[in-house]
C-alpha cells in the first residue's frame, strides 16, 4: 500500500510560485511610485490565455501566486483599471520567479 501511496505522490502536479509587487506610478511629475491593492491574475501562454492563478495583493501591493510550472502575463485590476505587466515570466517547481505589475494612475 505504500509503494501505491508513493508512487500516486510521485505522478501529482506540482505547483511554481510567482512573487511580485503592484504598484501604481503617479501621473504628475515627481509623484511617488505607490505599492498598491487589487487583483492580481496569471495568464497562461499570452496576454489572453486562461487564468491559472489569481492572488490578492495586500495594501503593500505584494501578492504571491501559485500556478503550475509554464511561460505566463500578469493582469491586475485596481479599481476600475486593468493594468498588464510588460513581459512574461517561465516559472518551475524548483525556481519560481519574481514579477511586478505597473499601472499608471489616470
């Protein structure tokens, strides 16, 4: 039974981690980049592609999402705007990766 129990272990998905801030840069000049709450969404493949993960980043604007291992875009929604993060990030079980998403106050 043991050997079963192992080996069923052994087969399961694991999970990868990505760690990130949202912040929200001021639209006048010299105001301060400000960490920020919102949702913040993992996107499979593309900037389209199905959400994997989605975290609540707290009012320190950090949010750790757990998504199996692949190539995925961040969105956010703070308030009513929807804020895309510039490149992708691949992330492994073994080496998670670190990626922020950046709005634009309007």
């Amino acid at each position: 039974m043991a050997l079963v129990l192992l080996a069923s272990a052994c087969g399961a998905p694991r999970n990868a981690t990505i760690r990130g801030t949202l912040v929200t840069i001021g639209t006048v000049a010299g105001d301060p980049d400000q960490p920020t709450a919102g949702k913040v969404e993992a996107h499979s493949g593309s900037v389209n592609g199905p959400v994997a993960g989605t975290a609540q980043a707290g009012s320190d604007g950090v949010f750790t999402i757990l998504v199996p291992a692949g190539t995925y875009f961040l969105s956010a929604s703070v308030g009513r705007v929807l804020c895309l993060s510039d490149s992708s990030v691949t992330v492994t079980p073994e080496a998670g990766a670190k990626l922020d998403v950046i709005c634009t106050s309007a």
